[in-house]
C-alpha cells in the first residue's frame, strides 16, 4: 500500500514553518496516543503515522530530500549504485541519521544497526474497592541484568567478540538489483556487526542473564477494566545500545458480588420483602463507603429503580462521582408455616374484593389480555 503524503498526514502546508509542523503534531499525538486509546489498533496506527511524519518534516536534511524525491528520498531501504557519487552519496548523511549515526549502512565507516526493545504487557487483577479508592503495590517482572563473567560482552572471559568478516562490522549488507541497492541485516552476525568465536559459558553469549526484579507501581483511584498504566524504560532492553522498551500494566477488576460497574456508575439488586414493599418505609443499602440509607414509598413495585447520587465511583478523569443505582427485587416469603398462610390466604381476599384499587398492573394486563382475543 502507498504511504500516504507527509503533510498530509499532519494537516499542513508544503510551506508550513517549524512551529506550525510541531504544533499540528502534538495536537494529533495528544489525540491518537495508544494511553488515551488503548483498545483502538487504529489510534495506534495514525499516533505512529504522525510521529514518522514529524521525524522526517522535523529534520532539515529529511525534509529537504522528501521535497524533492518524495518518499524514496528518505527510504531506508533506498540507496545508490555501484559507482560513486549518484544517489546514495548525496543522500548518504541523511541514510546515516536514519540508521543512528551512520550505523546500518555497508559502506564507509558505517556501524551496527540500532534496535528498541520491545514492549511488554502485565496483567494485574485487582479488587472494584481498590479500583475505586486506588493504592500502591509491588509486582514481579521478567528482566535482563549485565552477565557479570564476561561484563556484557558475551565473549568468554579472556577472549573478546571480533569483527564480523561478512558486513565489516556494519551490521548491514547489501543486495544490487539495477540503479538501486537494497539494504538488510547481515545474516552472520544479525545486525550487531561483531561475532563471538567463544560464547561466555554464563550467558552463552548473550551478554546478559535473564531475572526478575521488582517494581512500585500506583494504582490511581477510580481506574477501570481495561486501562492501562505505563512503566517507561521497564520494557525489553534495546539491541546494540538501542533504548529500552515500556512495560504497560493492564487492570483486570474482578467480578464483585454486590456491584456492577458502568462507566463511573454502580449498580445492585435490592431485595425487599412483600410488607416492606408494600407499605414503604427506611432501607439501608451498602456504598463503596459505607452505608447508606432512604425511604421507598408504599406500593413499590419489583423492578423500580433507585438513584443515590455522587455514591458511585470518581473515575481518573471525572470531576465527580458518579452515581448507585438500586434496583428494587420484591422477595416471594418461601416455607410459610401454617398461620403464615392462613394469614395470607385472608389478605388475599381481602384485597380481592377491594377490587382493582389494590392490583392496578393486574388490572391493565387483564384487560390487555381481553383486547387480544376478541
């Protein structure tokens, strides 16, 4: 797929000046960034869209060959012929910035490619009170420390890693095909432009040992499922001096068994018993903060919903609390003794010849139910 226009991408002019690229940047960096979007693959698509068209617009050189050569002018994997001069050597500092100070490239003076770790994903569960109220805790995760023996190098103490004869020690190789030539890692030394002849017996040549380390992490009150914090530079550590990833901490609230969260609201079923519902009076319902307490009025039916305000949960970005909502779930008595019945065989005569006063749903179905068949 063609790779869309540079200025495009960021809403600006061929003409635009510094600021006015640095502004149109931040502005969707602040909009697509993969924390304020983290379930949107395609947020994450156009906040690295953005940023790649910053790098390049951001640079005079970078910015100056696009103009002229578009894409192919800032192309990585674009070079120049066999002989000298032509494409290559007018664009070879602007190769050299792309591949981190004139590495990743087979020719002069050239080093290793230079790679960032990779991100890595935590999954800490957590209770909907310590959602709510936020805390402080500690996890475990998987880390790379130096190989002590050989000090990093991966070499076998007393020895030390040589140049890779296949790239020179560029870590890069390339490939002619016609005016241009293509550009990959060399396959011998995969990039680090050096070979361990005698691997440390530690680390078996890899220059550092895999461990686990411990980190603080706060929890920031009213967090939901789903969220994600991040731990910068707690990721996988970079290749060839390379920065380190980010480690992104992904809250998973457990299932609670009172409360169901939406959004900054809670909701919970309420049961009340028939005589409650039936002449009203004080409930007393519990919060995230305790308890509270109201008055439902005679001849609450099953199913009414009660609204406690500001008793829910304030969320990370929220001003306020959102609200608890009690759903009403009137109570059948079960094993009834045989005064409880007789008792209740009399009521139900009784509000049965009082008439449809006493039963109004009953009332309405009925009549419902008669429109139907004739």
């Amino acid at each position: 797929m063609a790779k869309r226009d540079f200025y495009e991408i960021l809403g600006v002019a061929k003409n635009a000046t510094d600021d006015e690229i640095k502004k149109a940047y931040r502005k969707l960096a602040m909009k697509h960034h993969p924390d304020r979007n983290p379930d949107s693959k395609g947020a994450e698509e156009k906040f690295k869209e953005a940023k790649e068209a910053y790098e390049m617009l951001a640079d005079p050189q970078k910015r100056e060959a696009y103009d002229r050569y578009g894409h192919a002018g800032v192309d990585p994997n674009m070079g120049g012929g066999g002989g000298g001069g032509g494409f290559a050597d007018a664009f070879g500092d602007i190769f050299g910035d792309i591949f981190g100070g004139g590495g990743g490239r087979g020719g002069r003076g050239g080093g290793p490619q230079v790679y960032r770790g990779a991100d890595l994903r935590y999954n800490l569960e957590i209770t909907l009170e310590q959602a709510a109220h936020g805390f402080d805790t500690t996890i475990r995760v998987p880390s790379w420390d130096e190989c002590e023996p050989c000090h990093g190098s991966g070499a076998k103490p007393g020895t030390e890693p040589v140049t890779c004869p296949t790239c020179g020690g560029h870590g890069q190789v390339r490939m002619q095909q016609g005016f241009f030539s293509i550009q990959q890692t060399c396959p011998k030394c995969h990039g680090s432009g050096k070979i361990i002849p005698e691997p440390c017996p530690s680390c078996a040549g890899a220059g550092r040992i895999k461990r686990n380390k411990t980190l603080e992490v706060k929890i920031p009150s009213g967090i939901d499922d789903g969220m994600r914090i991040r731990s910068s530079g707690n990721g996988e550590p970079g290749m060839n001096g390379g920065p380190t990833g980010d480690l992104y901490v992904e809250i998973h609230i457990k299932p609670h068994a009172v409360f169901q969260r939406e959004g900054d609201d809670l909701h919970c079923e309420m049961p009340i018993s028939f005589a409650k519902a039936a002449l009203g009076g004080e409930i007393e319902v519990p919060t995230l903060n305790g308890k509270a307490s109201f008055t439902i009025p005679d001849g609450t039916q099953s199913g009414k919903t009660f609204r406690l305000r500001s008793k829910g949960i304030k969320g990370v970005r929220s001003g306020y609390a959102g609200d608890l909502f009690c759903h009403v779930v009137v109570e059948t008595p079960v094993k009834l003794n045989d005064r409880q019945k007789e008792l209740l065989q009399e009521f139900e005569q009784l509000t049965s010849e009082g008439g449809a006063k006493h039963s109004p749903q009953s009332k309405s179905w009925k009549d419902k139910v008669k429109e139907f068949f004739e």
